[in-house]
C-alpha cells in the first residue's frame, strides 16, 4: 500500500509497472482505454436519514440503501486484497466550510496522480479530517446490485 505519494513518486510506480511511459519532453502517456469518463448511470448514494433530505435523488444521483451498500463494499475490500494499492487523501472544494475529505482507493498509481490533479491536496496529513466523506475506488468492475429503488 502506497498511501499519499508525490507525483514523481506516483509517476515513477506508473512507468515501473508499465502503465505509462514517458514523451521525448518528459510528460507522462498514459493511454486510458476506450471508456473515459464517468457513467453517470453508474453513481449510487447511500440513503440515510441524515442525508435523505439533501441529496437531489434522480438519474445522477441513485438511491443505495445500506444493506446493498455494505455487501458492495464488501466485495471491494474482498477484490482489494492482495492488490498493490495506491491512496490518495484529498479535499473536493476550495471553501474550507463546505470542503468534503476524499480518499480515492486505486490499484494502478496513474489514476492516484490524476486523482492528485483532480482535488485539493491538503498542506498536511494533520490539516485533514479523521475519516473521509467520500471514498472512490478505481478499476474495479462489479456485477450490479439489484437494489429496492431500482
């Protein structure tokens, strides 16, 4: 587990276990395949009482309840293991009063630097909250939940 590497460092693991490699001026190449961006139709949220009330339900944002959540979190942490892991802890937000903590899990160190572009990295480990608020887990392709508001 590599937890909050610098891009070199990040850079270095990617070229090393072949995931990218360098231009003649030094950028890193990176080919990402053939699906690119996020499915919008693939975004759950967890329904809580909490939050309930917040979160503008629909299309983008699909109910899961907490019985589906915990058995596809479970199947993450059953894929996880043994893999060679790459953590990023970062912020989303640049206002501190409505800034949310993210930890983005990877098993490749590419995307842990792109997710180190992405979010605001914190002036130190200490500055950060004691759990994240949101946690994303990258390459990790699972059968689909069948859940009571789909």
């Amino acid at each position: 587990m590599h937890a909050n590497l610098t891009a070199p460092q990040l850079s270095a693991h990617a070229i090393r276990r072949g995931e990218a490699r360098l231009s003649v001026d030094g950028a890193l190449i990176v080919r990402t395949g053939v699906h690119t961006g996020r499915s919008v139709a693939d975004k759950f949220v967890v329904d809580e009482p909490e939050t309930t009330a917040d979160v503008w339900w629909g299309k983008v944002n699909q109910q899961l309840d907490r019985t589906h959540f915990t058995t596809l979190k479970h199947r993450v942490q059953a894929y996880l293991q043994g893999h060679e892991l790459f953590i990023q802890d970062l912020y989303a937000g640049a206002d501190s009063s409505q800034r949310v903590r993210v930890r983005v899990v990877s098993t490749s160190a590419w995307h842990a630097l792109f997710a180190r572009n992405m979010f605001i990295r914190p002036r130190s480990m200490n500055s950060l909250a004691s759990r994240p608020t949101m946690s994303s887990c990258t390459h990790r392709r699972s059968r689909p939940i069948r859940t009571s508001t789909a």
